[in-house]
C-alpha cells in the first residue's frame, strides 16, 4: 500500500524470476509509450499534424511566464486565409482540406528555429508563437511566411493555377512583471491587427504598433 502511495505500479513477489521482471518493465514501457501518444494526439490537429489549439494554449502561457521571468520579447501572430469559405463553397470540403494542408506546409517552411511553434488556431486560422524576437524579426518572418503562402499552387487544371493568401496580425512584447497586461491582452490586440489586415485590403501583414484608427 505505501508503494503504490507513493507512485509504484506495479510490484514483484520473491523469490522472482528475471525473465518475469523483464517482461513486467516491458509491459509498463508500453503502457507509458500508450499513454504517450494519447496525450500526443490530444495536442495535435489530425489534418494538418501539427499542434491544435488546446496544445497552442499551453505552450503560449508556458512561454508568456519564460519571457516575465526572462525579461525577454514574445513575437505572436494569428494568419487568417482570405476568402477560404468561398474556396470551400466552390470547390468542396475535400479540396478545402488539401489546401489547408499545403497552406500549414508553406507555414511550417518560414519556421527556422526550433523555439519557434506553429499550430491550426481553428478552422482557417493559423497561430505562431516567436520567443525572444524584436518586433522587427516577428514582422519579417511574417511577410516571409505571407509571401510563401502566396506562392504556392493550391490547385491547377489546364486552364489556371489558383493560389491563397493570408492576411496575417504579429505582435512582440516583453511581458512586465506587476503589469495588468496579460495572454488574453496580447490575443486580443493581435487579432485587432489581424482584422485591421483583412480591412486593408488581405494579403498583407500588419503590426500592432503599426496599426491606424
């Protein structure tokens, strides 16, 4: 009972058996392995691999905590692709599904460090999280990822070849201690710039800072 109390999962009566020992530490590393990839693809988006939004969520606080206490910059964008709905009326479900794939492939190329995360935010929306990077990095590798995007051939017959674009909101901020300023606070005004992209015209990128009224 005091095994068990404290995290033990199973136990061995003696005299034992080394073959029965290697076949009980077998049969818990493949539990842990189960229960390893359950938890995976709790986190994960089966479309389009990569992480979903509840994955999303954790990681952004874990890395908005690690950036107060660091007293480093946290780079976030949400992109939006443009007009996605009309694609999905037009050319059905299945092709929808194609494109986002490929969408989430042009993405996932404009992402170079290993710190760096992306993620589906829902439906069409795509999420970024850029730890300790200047404001001007975070629009940089916005455009990038806008510019990947755009090149890429969604589908294609004889006649044409149809392409995407996002519209993409970035900020980056140094969280400060004692600040009312929270993960809420920074969703919020990157989704602002977000719209405030869509309102400009799509296609294109904009910055918090550099937003207008």
């Amino acid at each position: 009972m005091r095994g068990f109390t404290l995290g033990a999962v199973d136990y061995i009566n003696k005299p034992y058996s080394a073959h029965v020992v290697k076949m009980r530490v077998q049969h818990q590393i493949r539990i842990i392995n189960l229960i390893r990839e359950i938890q995976s693809l709790s986190m994960t988006d089966a479309l389009t691999g990569i992480g979903n939004r509840r994955y999303f969520d954790t990681l952004l606080e874990q890395e908005w905590e690690r950036a107060k206490r660091q007293q480093i910059p946290l780079g976030f964008m949400i992109a939006d692709i443009d007009n996605f709905k009309q694609y999905n009326d037009t050319y059905g479900h299945l092709s929808g599904d194609v494109a986002l794939q490929r969408v989430t492939g042009a993405i996932k190329s404009q992402i170079k460090r290993a710190t760096d995360k992306v993620a589906r935010w829902g439906g069409e929306e795509f999420a970024v999280i850029l730890p300790n990077i200047t404001s001007s990095a975070a629009l940089k590798i916005a455009e990038d990822i806008r510019s990947s995007v755009e090149e890429v051939v969604i589908l294609s017959d004889k006649n044409n070849q149809l392409h995407m674009t996002l519209s993409i909101g970035v900020h980056s901020i140094t969280p400060q201690w004692g600040s009312e300023y929270t993960v809420a606070d920074l969703i919020s005004d990157t989704d602002k710039a977000l719209y405030h992209a869509k309102n400009s015209g799509k296609n294109r990128v904009c910055a918090v800072e550099n937003m207008t009224s």
